[in-house]
C-alpha cells in the first residue's frame, strides 16, 4: 500500500489529469491521517503539504498501537519507522513548515489507550496547526 499511496497513485494522478509539475498535498482520516503524515514526512521533496483528520499522531504510545507494530512488524520498536510522531523527532521535523491537524473535540478515541490529539508540540521542532473541531469522529 505504501508503494501505491507513495509512488504509484501520483503518477496516475499527474497521467490522467494533466497535473505533472503541479505542487501537490496529502491528506487523510483517522489511520489514513497517521499514514498521510508518515508518506509525506519519508518523501518530503513530493509533498507540498500535509494535514490530517483525526489522525493517530503516535501509534507506538498507545496500547492498540502497541499490539498491532507487535503483531505484525514483531516489536513495537520496529513500529517507530510508522509512526508519525518518532518520524519528527528523528529528523523530519524541517520537511514542512506547517502541518494542519483537524480533530474533533469530542472524539471518544481521544485519551483511550494513550491516543492523543496532534503531536507533543513541547517535544518537537515542527509548527503544528492544531484545530478542535466541536464535533467527534466516531459515534
């Protein structure tokens, strides 16, 4: 998927729509928001920009994270080259001058298993804009 996402669906994109040379963005939602940020933050030079929608900013920090880098990759410490969060710490944080992140307030994923909202600002070198939104994602 990676490949595809990264790679493949871009060229179609500037094929079919006569795009080539256009600046382009990444977005996604929820899980798709965390691997917009991780697509962008590996291929900065292919992004102009990146935001997100509820996105999961710190997979290896939460408990369902945890198990999944665990079960699929063998460690969560393997998880740390998906995660979105250790890609900024870990020199990415130059890649873009803002990043949006919209979230819904009342999202009841949030604080559930060590899920939180956007990036710990206080840790890392990157300018975040962080937008609550007064509605939540998930009924």
């Amino acid at each position: 998927m990676y490949t595809y996402v990264s790679s493949e669906l871009p060229k179609v994109v500037e094929k079919e729509f006569n795009v080539g040379g256009v600046a382009k963005s990444i977005s996604g939602h929820s899980m798709g928001g965390h691997g917009a940020l991780t697509v962008a933050l590996k291929n900065p030079s292919s992004w102009a920009a990146v935001s997100a929608f509820a996105p999961v900013c710190n997979p290896t920090k939460s408990s369902w994270g945890s198990k999944a880098f665990e079960g699929y990759l063998g460690s969560v410490a393997a998880g740390a080259a998906h995660d979105a969060t250790e890609l900024l710490s870990s020199s990415h944080s130059e890649a873009f001058d803002e990043i949006l992140i919209d979230q819904g307030g009342d999202d009841a994923f949030l604080n559930h298993e060590g899920a939180q909202a956007g990036f710990p600002a206080d840790e890392l070198q990157v300018r975040t804009l962080m937008r609550a939104q007064s509605v939540r994602c998930w009924q």
